[in-house]
C-alpha cells in the first residue's frame, strides 16, 4: 500500500513537470532576435535539456541522471540548473541512491528558487523511503508551514499523515486528515478526483482503526463514494471495513464482508489481494471455532497461481489446524502429499521447511519423549541446507537446524548453524532470533564478551521491527546483563538495567533484572549499590511477587557489610511480615547466620535446632545441622558433637548431600578426639570403602584412618595395625599423587616403616626413603617432621653396628636434628615449626649426652630456651645436669 503512495506522489509529479515544459519550450520560440550566437547557444542547451528530459520520461533513470549531470557540467550558468537538479535527485530517488538525492536537494537548497517548495517535497520523499519516519514528517511539515501556497499541500499533507502513521502517532494522523478545515481536506476539495484523496481516505479509516475507534472507521468508510474509487481502492475500503469489525470482534458481520471482499478481489487485477481475501475469510472461521470451515478456506490458497508465500502460508495453516485438532499425523500428510503432488513446481522447498518445523514442534510438545521427530526434523532441514542450486529457503532452514542442536544441547554446533544462519538471513525477525540464540550459544559455552556483542546487535539493530522490539529486544536485554554480571562488567550491567527499566519496566524480566543485578552486585562486595538497586524496585514494583526477596536480599547486604543488629532486625520484621511465605526458612536460617556472625553463639544454636526441627526437608538443613555439631565440636563436646554429626549422614532426607561425607569425617574426628578409636576407625572405614565419596574428601579421610590405626597400634604395642597404617598411609601418595595431603603421607609411612623395622631391621632403608620424599615438601612442618623422624632411623641404625663403626650414623643423625633446630634449610619467608624445633632440640641434647658430649648438650638447652621461653621449666634440672657433668669432666688442676 505504501508503494502505490510513494509511486502516485511521483507520477504526479511528472504530469505537473510535462504541463510546465511545454510552457517552457513556447518561451524559448519567443527568443528569435536575440544574437546569433546566443541563439545557438540557447538551442545547444535547450536541445540538452530536452534529451535528458526525454530519458526521464522513459523511465531510463540511469541515462536522464547522467545527461542531467552532463548538462549541469556544460553550462552551470543555465536558468534551467535548479530544475535540472531537481530531476536529477528525482533520478536518484528513483534508482534507490536516497543519500544522494538527499544531498543534491540539501546542498543546492539555496539555489531553488521558485522550486523551493518542490526541493523541500522531494526531499520528505527521501526520507519517508529511507523509512526514516520522524525526519519525513517534520520536512512536510515544514513545507506546509513555509509555502501556503505550494501546489504541493495536498502531496504535502498525505506524507506527514503517512510518516505519523509509520510512527504509530494514530491520533496525529487522525487531526492532520480529519478536520475539514485542515491542510488536506481544503487542498482534496480542490482536487477532489486526486487519487490521494483516496489513500488519505483510506489511511484515515486505519488510524481509527488503530486507535479502536472501530465505529467511526465503519462509519467513514461507508461516506466514501464508490463510484469514484478504482477497482483496488474499492477493495481496500472494503478490507479495511472487514477489520475493523473483526477487531471489534464482530465476527458474523465480518464474516459477511468477505462475500464482497472476495468478488471485489478479482477486479482489482491483484493476485495478493484474492489471496488476501481468502486468508481473513479463513482467520474469522478459525477464531469462531470452525477450524475444518477455516482449513477448507485455507486450502483455496494453495492452488497453482497463487503467490508462493501465501501458498507457504496457508500450508503452514492448514497444518496448524491440523495440529490443533490433534491431527498430527494428517498435518503430516499434507505435507508430503503436497509435495507429492508438487515435486516438479518450484518453490516446494517451503513445504520441506514446514515438514521439518511440524516434526520440530512435536518434538518440544512430546518435551523429548522417546520418538525419532527431532532427527527426522534435522533431515528435512539438512536437506534445504544441502541442496544444490542453494535453496531460497536455506537460511530458515539454517535457523531451525540450529534449534535441533540447542535442543540436544550441541552448543558449538548450534553456534555454527546459527552463525550461519545470522550470516546468510536478510535482516529481519528471523535474523534476530538467530543472533540471539547466537548470543546464548556464546553465553553457554562461557564466551560472555562475543555473547554480549550479540546481545547488543539484538537490542539495538532491531528496534524498528515491531514483533522483535515486543518479544525479543527485552530478553536480548536480559541476557545482555548476565552476561555483564558473569564478567563483573558493572558498567554493561547497569545500562542494561536502565534500559529494561526505560523501555520495558511492565514486561516479564524487568523484576527479576533488578533482583539479579542487585544480587550480583551483593555478591560481589557492591553492597551500596545493591541496595540503592532494591530500594529502586520497591519504588517501581511495590505489587510484584518478587518483593519478599528484594526484602530479604536487602537484609543479606547488611549483614555482608557487619551490620548485625540492623540486619537481624530486618530479618524478624521480614519473618514476622510473611509467615507463609516459601521462602521462610531462607530468611530463619539467614537470621541464625548472622547471630553467629554476630558473635551471638547461644542464639545461633537455638535458632539453627529450631530450623532443623521444623524444616528438615529443606535444602538449608543439613548446612545448619552442621553448624550445630560443628558448634559443639570446637567448643570440645566431643559427644555431643558426635551425634549431631551422625544425626547429618543418617538423616534419609539428605541422603547424597556432600555435607553427609563430611559429617561422617568429622563425627571420626570427634570419636578421635575423645579416644574412642575403635569407633573413629569405623567412620574412616565407611568413608575410604564408599565410591561416592567425594575425591577431595578422600585423601582425608585415609589419612585419618592410617592415624586412628597407629594410636590403636601404640597402646599396647601392636605390630599388625602400623602395618595396616601403613598401607592406608599409601593410598594417598598412590591414589592422589598431587594432593596437598601425599608429602605428609610419606612421613607417615616413614613413622609405620620405623616401628615395623624393630622386627626386620632392613625396613630402616625403606623407612629412610620415606622421609627423604616428605622432605621434598613445601610444608616446613611436614619437612622438619621428617627430618626428625630421619634422624631416629639413623640413631636406630647406628645402634646395629659396634663403635666405631657407628660414628658416621650418629653424626648424620644429630645433623638432621640441627638442621631442624638451626633452621639451616629454611626458604625465604619460612618461619620455624615451634613443635619440630624443640622436638629436634631434646633429640640432639640426648644424642649428645649420649656421647658424653655435654658441652654440645648445654648449649642446645641454653638456645632452645632463648628460642621458646614457655620450654624453660622443661629444660631447667636438664641444662643443669649437663653443667655439672661438664664441671666433673674438667681435669683436675692439682
């Protein structure tokens, strides 16, 4: 319909040109005594003039541009350059260089002179073709303004109606049309046979129409005379007539019109309009119910003749209705069937995309139950994709087979297809659901910085499609700010929040934006600017259902910030407000946790029982279950603790809770702790047997085993268990050779070699090799323990051999222990083991005191009590006693 106005504005244009013309060349005749030369060069220029005028009239756009450019070179001086100018723009128009017609008309503004109004006409066309709406309707206006008199008022006139009604400024359009003392009612009286009498009319009628005025449209459109209208017109006026009252919902009576719509439909000479007439018959039948009435409607549609994208249409009907009456086998049918019928018609290539979408949408209704559809669907669409020559529609089918492998979760073949798809897609609603499922292909696959750059091609490039600015532009939006959220990118995220709250504060994501970006905020330590976000949704959706959260995340920001008392007040105003709320037990175990935080120990006991008690079923349960036995563990219950701990991995309701692991390694400590090592050691057992558990709980878990085995195996002495310790110990350097736990591991193995070599002395050599590997530890506890425990292998060798034979050993030895006690292989910023260094000082004191070196001995004890004062009551009677044998070991002077 825009078209046919674009094309009648220019069409008149060309009749006022040839009326002027012709007045023009009756002047030139006047121009006979005027020099000779003069006269050549007048008909030289006139002769120019008139071919490139000629080329125009043909419609050869290309050949009257470049004569009128010609021309304009030759004799810039001409009178006739503004009218040249003005041609050549209209050229450009014509052959869709719209810049370019802007600039000629914008650049020689000042040189138009009585064609001013005309400039200023054709450069609203530019823009209302560029569909750059709002620049359109203010040059018209203008025009209007500054030239009352144009003969351009009524052209004028229509086009600011028509650019408002782009705008979707329905009122404007109708005060600009309606009134009869406006622009456009005084100029149609003056030229009441102007076909743009008609389309202003008509396009009247639609903005009452779009305003729901559906009474006065009717009403209007039945004043305006038939007998003046042209065969389409007619079936405009009566289309338009049938909408409005199926808008209004008057169905019989619209159902009425189609009669007529459909006789008027032949007339016009337009195949889109019988096509037309036929499909608004079959919707008014679908909406009243009739769906096989509305099917056999559809159907009409489908005979040869009929445009090929009406055609697709109703198939794709015909198989919606199908579907909707359960029928999806029949749809199927007819899908192949047409194909069938139509294997050698080009063009079919929509019936193989429709199959594929039908099996596609079977697919998501059945919600992946066990059937074949979605791979049947890839092959329909494989095979546009494949097909040679490149089918029309292999960019839909691009989309949709992208679809097929999201579906499958295949996200680095579906960001492929829909790459693909985006590349291939011109422009358009599909080319944005493509680069947004693009972008979520990217947002899958953690590439969040190329997912936002999707993300804001949606958002931005779209806008003036009004299907993608309704459904998709808030989601791309959306999706824009988890992204930000997911880099930490604030900035990208607030602009995304302002602009969800700008252009869509009433859609469906607007809330929970808010409540996710203030989360993240939250969680990222912006515990200000995540409130001033919640306290910005309270003032914007004082009614949403998400309210209580924003609530209670508003209390957790302070809380994070060690505002204890305000948050704890929060949290009780916020349970004592909704006390059925589904998110209660949040808020009860958030208050509990903050009264632990608080320093509030008693309260936090209380509260997190309590919570166990009522809400065992909860997934916060066995978390505060375990601050429970946790509570009791370090203030040293051990028993209590024990159960509570139990009272976690026994508990059936959170069975495979990784919390329940825990429990059991813990409630083996506090068996431990109270020396109760045989029960310990059934814990540990459970735990390093179970294949569920976690792996990094492992390591742990054997180690503890091998120390409850070396404790049972000390009291009294009991060979077998160090050996078992031993092999428990094993596991970890074994099982987890990069765990934290496998130097510490080796030493442990060294102690269990140590103690087993009393019946097999060659176990000292393995026992040795033991430490030596822990020595290779960062930890300088795990090393000094080692070296000391290295040092007792070697003393325990040194006694296997007879003096002298032995000095070599006993001298090794001490060294480890002074290695340890000196800090000799200490790294950079290491500090000592205080445990390790007086273990390694009292083993070199006896080692000296041994070999009756008590010099050596008095000197340790001398430094270790400079080095740890809290020893020198240990150290006293036995400095002593090495100073008086030194005194016994002086030689007599006399």
């Amino acid at each position: 319909m825009s078209r046919r106005n674009a094309n009648f504005t220019t069409e008149s244009t060309e009749k006022t040109f040839s009326k002027c013309l012709r007045v023009m060349r009756g002047l030139i005749l006047l121009l006979g005594m005027l020099p000779t030369f003069a006269l050549a060069q007048a008909t030289q220029e006139t002769r120019a003039f008139d071919a490139a005028i000629r080329s125009f009239q043909l419609a050869t756009y290309d050949r009257a541009q470049n004569e009128l450019a010609t021309f304009i070179e030759q004799f810039p001086a001409s009178s006739k350059i503004p009218e040249a100018l003005l041609l050549q723009a209209q050229c450009a128009i014509r052959l869709k260089q719209l810049q370019a017609a802007q600039d000629i008309l914008t650049t020689n503004a000042a040189r138009a002179g009585v064609l001013a109004d005309q400039y200023r006409y054709w450069l609203g066309e530019t823009h209302i073709r560029g569909t750059n709406f709002q620049a359109a309707a203010d040059t018209f206006a203008r025009l209007i303004m500054d030239f009352p008199t144009s003969p351009r008022l009524l052209e004028a006139a229509y086009g600011e109606a028509l650019a408002r009604f782009r705008l979707k400024q329905f009122p404007r359009v109708i005060e600009l049309l309606s009134p009869p003392e406006g622009v456009f009612r005084r100029s149609a009286k003056m030229r009441p046979d102007d076909d743009l009498v008609t389309h202003g009319d008509l396009l009247l009628a639609e903005a009452f129409v779009e305003q729901r005025q559906f009474g006065q449209a009717r009403e209007f459109l039945t004043r305006i005379p038939g007998e003046r209208l042209s065969p389409d017109f007619k079936w405009r006026r009566q289309y338009l007539l049938c909408r409005a009252l199926l808008l209004d919902r008057k169905f019989d009576e619209a159902l009425a019109t189609t009669t007529n719509l459909l006789t008027l439909a032949p007339a016009s000479g337009e195949a889109d309009f019988i096509a037309e007439s036929i499909a608004v018959r079959a919707r008014i039948l679908e909406q009243q119910g009739e769906l096989e009435a509305a099917a056999d409607a559809y159907e009409r549609n489908l005979e040869p003749g009929t445009p090929v994208a009406r055609r697709r249409q109703a198939l794709l009907k015909t198989v919606e209705l199908a579907l909707a009456q359960d029928k999806p086998a029949e749809a199927a049918q007819k899908l192949e069937g047409f194909l069938l019928q139509s294997s050698e018609e080009k063009g079919t290539e929509f019936a193989t995309l429709a199959l594929g979408e039908l099996y596609l949408k079977q697919h998501v209704t059945r919600k992946g139950a066990a059937t074949n559809d979605l791979q049947i669907a890839a092959g329909y669409f494989d095979r546009l994709i494949t097909n040679q020559p490149p089918s029309s529609l292999r960019a839909q089918a691009l989309l949709h087979r992208g679809w097929c492998y999201w579906i499958e979760s295949k996200y680095p073949e579906a960001q492929g297809v829909f790459r693909a798809a985006v590349d291939t897609l011109a422009g358009g609603e599909e080319q944005a659901v493509a680069r947004l499922k693009l972008g979520d292909c990217l947002f899958q696959q953690k590439d969040y910085t190329n997912a936002i750059a999707q993300y804001r091609m949606v958002a931005t490039r779209y806008s003036d499609l009004p299907r993608v600015r309704e459904g998709l532009i808030e989601l791309a939006w959306h999706q824009l700010l988890r992204a930000s959220l997911e880099l930490r990118d604030f900035y990208a995220a607030n602009e995304a929040i302002e602009r969800i709250l700008q252009d869509y504060a009433g859609g469906s994501v607007a809330d929970h934006s808010l409540l996710l970006a203030g989360e993240s905020f939250s969680a990222a330590g912006k515990h200000s600017q995540a409130r001033a976000l919640f306290s910005r949704f309270q003032q914007l959706f004082p009614q949403s259902a998400l309210l209580p959260d924003i609530e209670l995340a508003l209390a957790r920001t302070l809380a994070e910030e060690e505002q204890f008392g305000t948050a704890i007040q929060r949290y009780e105003g916020w349970l004592a407000r909704y006390t059925n709320h589904t998110l209660w037990p949040k808020a009860l175990y958030n208050l509990a946790r903050t009264h632990y935080r608080a320093g509030n120990d008693t309260n936090a006991l209380l509260l997190f029982t309590n919570f166990v008690a009522r809400f065992s079923t909860n997934e916060l349960a066995p978390r505060a279950q375990m601050w429970v036995a946790n509570y009791y563990y370090n203030a040293n219950d051990f028993l209590n603790a024990e159960k509570s701990f139990q009272m976690l991995f026994q508990n059936t309701n959170w069975s495979g809770n990784p919390l329940a692991y825990e429990a059991r390694m813990m409630a083996g400590r506090a068996a431990f702790a109270r020396q109760a090592y045989s029960d310990a050691e059934g814990y540990f057992t459970n735990l390093v047997n179970d294949r569920s558990c976690p792996v990094e709980l492992l390591a742990e878990a054997f180690f503890a085993y091998g120390d409850t085995l070396t404790l049972q195996a000390e009291n009294p002495p009991r060979l077998q268990k160090f050996s078992e310790a031993k092999e428990a110990f094993s596991r970890i350097p074994q099982l987890f050779p990069t765990s934290p736990l496998a130097p510490a591991a080796q030493g442990r193995i060294g102690d269990c070699y140590l103690q087993l070599a009393a019946q097999d002395p060659k176990l000292y050599d393995t026992a040795a090799d033991a430490y030596r590997l822990a020595m290779q530890s960062r930890d300088v506890n795990i090393r000094s323990q080692a070296e000391v425990g290295l040092g007792k292998v070697l003393e325990k060798q040194a006694v296997l051999r007879p003096p002298p034979e032995n000095k070599p050993l006993l001298i090794e030895a001490r060294d480890h222990y002074l290695n340890v006690f000196n800090g000799a292989k200490l790294g950079e910023d290491e500090k000592p083991s205080a445990f390790w260094v007086k273990e390694a000082a009292f083993a070199a004191a006896r080692l000296a005191e041994d070999q009756q070196e008590w010099h050596v001995a008095a000197n340790i004890y001398r430094q270790l009590g400079k080095l740890l004062p809290p020893v020198q009551d240990m150290i006293g009677k036995k400095l002593e006693r090495a100073l008086e044998q030194m005194r016994l070991a002086r030689p007599n002077p006399l």
